[in-house]
C-alpha cells in the first residue's frame, strides 16, 4: 500500500531504529543548495514500501530496510535513479541541472556502488555511439550507422554478462539481465537466470523476463505453433496449411518494424504463391492505428488487426519487430529474422516466382 510522508513518518522510522539500536538499516539522506527540491519519492516494490519525504531547510534524512537482492527507485520530479537498499550510508545529489545522482559513503562495501560504476560505464558506451554516429553526418549509409549499434550492442553485453557472473547474489544482476534480454539467445538467458541465487532469481523484477524466457524456450524453433484467436479469427487459419508463412509482429508506432516492410514486400512480391505466404499481426496497437499505417505502407498481404499482448505473451515476444518463418506442416523454422536475412531463410524452402 502506498503511503505518503512528510516529515513525521520518516522520524518515526528514524525514532524506531533508534530504540532497537539491532535493526540494519539504509541510511539516505541529502542535503542541498539554492534550488532543491520539495521531496523525494523512494519505492521498493518487494519490501511493500513507497514514501515520499518532504525536504526541509534544504535537506532530509531517512532510514531504509536492508535487502541488497531487491531493486527500488528514487524519483525527484521527473528524474530517478536505480537504488539498491544494500545497508550503507547514501547521498542524493540533486544536481545544477537538476539530474540526480546517489552517492555511496563506504564504495567498497556497497552493492550500490557496483550499480553505479556498472551504469556509469553503459552511459560512456552511449556516448561513445553518439559521437559516432554524430561523426558520420547526415549521409551516412544505414549499414555503417548499423555496424556502430552492433559495437555498443556487443559492448553493454560483454560488460553486462561480466558484471552478472560477479554479482549473482544480489540485485546488479537484475539490472544486468535486463540489459542482456534482448541480444542473448534464451538458452543462455534461461541458464542465467537459473544460475542466481534464489533471492535474486526470486525478485518480481524478473518475473516478466522469466515469463517470456519459458515462453520462447516453449514455442523455440523445431516446435509446432501455438494457436491464438483474435475475434473470429484463428492464428491457424493462416498457418500449418500447407504453406511456408512469413510471419510478422509488428506495430504502427514501431520505427524498426516499419523499416523492415520493404524487406518483407520484397521477399511477398518474389515468393508469393501455393507454396508460401505472408501475414502481418499488429500487436500494442490500436486498431486504427494500423489499418492506416498498414495502407499508407502498402501492405497487402494477410493480416491479424487488435491482437495487442495474446500472440506475445505466447510466443515470449519482449520486442518489436519479430519475424518468424513457419512450415507448412506448422513447424517454427526460424524465430527473429531481420534485414537480409528474411530472404535468405526464405530462400532455403521457396523457389522464387519466374
């Protein structure tokens, strides 16, 4: 339950402390210049805890739970940082610019502390990338702006995965994993999962990402379909038919899912026949929406309006676009085409149309 403080309560959890004097505790506290802010609002969904603290004569201090395998949040306005209750001293900077930043008072001993360099270093990458890609101008060909994503991708992953196998009993791998989710292969995500320490692989934090690991491990290439029905229409009666479909989960809002259009278009003008098909299923989106973006990209091959979550919670989807070939007999062949590879996969089955 959510509850809200000001002054009072944040002294009474400081009182209760006090008399016990055996309790551990997270100590946070700021203090600030001119411009500083109202309050400060801490979350840590899994210990039930959600308080706002006023800020009084410039400054606030507030005593915490410990628990270094739970993830919370420190919001100030519309800025937040990531916050780990790890049982050390912290400071809240609220900054010129009004950004924020969280402290540690005793670096070696702080699981928070880890936290910070780890994002720290993903935030170099980011600009890193940015220069990059600021340096190669507006001309730039969209494969060399693609090979600098792939370098930052393979850089956050590389740190990611070593950050993970140093911190798996406490929360950092929680924020590690959600940064591997999209570029590792679900074996490896589900083997990493696997291999943490039951408090942490426990953190509600996961449980979405655990959820779509089994359901992609569930629905992998080499199983049949799984069947879905929006309205009257069925997943199967487009596929398991006798024909190799295309499939594409995509949305009217989704920048990449509209740049993969043409390669699909492509691949339906030269394959389309008994042998092969294509179908769109809009997901996240509102029906409107894609029936106009559907039309203004001249899409007309077979398509699923509305589905929203029914296909992605099945199939395990956590992005957008999500390019799956599938036989005719209803086999998954291959799951999360993009770019040239759609045709190549294609190729493997179909012949191209004379």
């Amino acid at each position: 339950m959510k509850f809200k403080t000001i002054i009072l309560a944040a002294a009474a959890i400081a009182a209760s402390v006090a008399c016990t004097h055996k309790t551990p505790t997270t100590t946070l506290s700021g203090a600030y210049g001119i411009d500083s802010p109202k309050e400060v609002n801490i979350s840590i969904p899994e210990l039930g805890l959600d308080t706002t603290v006023a800020v009084i004569d410039k400054q606030f201090t507030i005593d915490l739970p410990v628990d270094p395998t739970k993830t919370g949040l420190i919001r100030v306005g519309r800025e937040k940082v990531n916050f780990i209750p790890d049982g050390t001293p912290m400071t809240l900077v609220f900054n010129a610019n009004h950004t924020i930043n969280l402290l540690t008072q005793d670096p070696a001993k702080s699981i928070q502390e880890r936290l910070n360099q780890y994002e720290s270093a993903i935030k170099e990458f980011e600009a890193a990338a940015k220069a990059q890609l600021d340096s190669l101008g507006e001309d730039a060909t969209a494969e060399a702006k693609e090979k600098i994503y792939d370098e930052y991708q393979a850089a956050v992953s590389e740190l990611s995965r070593k950050v993970l196998a140093e911190n798996k009993d406490n929360a950092v791998a929680v924020y590690a994993l959600d940064n591997l989710q999209f570029d590792a292969p679900v074996a490896e995500l589900d083997t990493l999962i696997k291999s943490l320490d039951t408090n942490v692989s426990n953190n509600k934090s996961l449980a979405a990402l655990k959820k779509a690991v089994k359901a992609q491990i569930e629905t992998g290439e080499g199983k049949k379909f799984t069947d879905f029905e929006v309205g009257a229409q069925k997943f199967s009666d487009y596929v398991g038919n006798g024909k190799y479909v295309l499939v594409d989960f995509w949305a009217s809002w989704c920048g990449p899912c509209k740049e993969e259009i043409p390669n699909i278009k492509k691949v339906y003008n030269k394959y389309n026949g008994e042998d092969f098909d294509v179908l769109s299923v809009a997901v996240w989106d509102k029906a409107t929406a894609s029936i106009s973006a559907a039309n203004a990209l001249g899409i007309t091959w077979k398509q699923i309006i509305d589905a929203q979550r029914i296909p992605t919670d099945i199939y395990g989807i956590q992005g957008i676009p999500h390019i799956m070939l599938i036989g005719p007999d209803g086999t998954i062949l291959k799951r999360d085409l993009r770019g040239a590879d759609i045709e190549a996969e294609v190729a493997k089955y179909v012949k191209a149309k004379r």
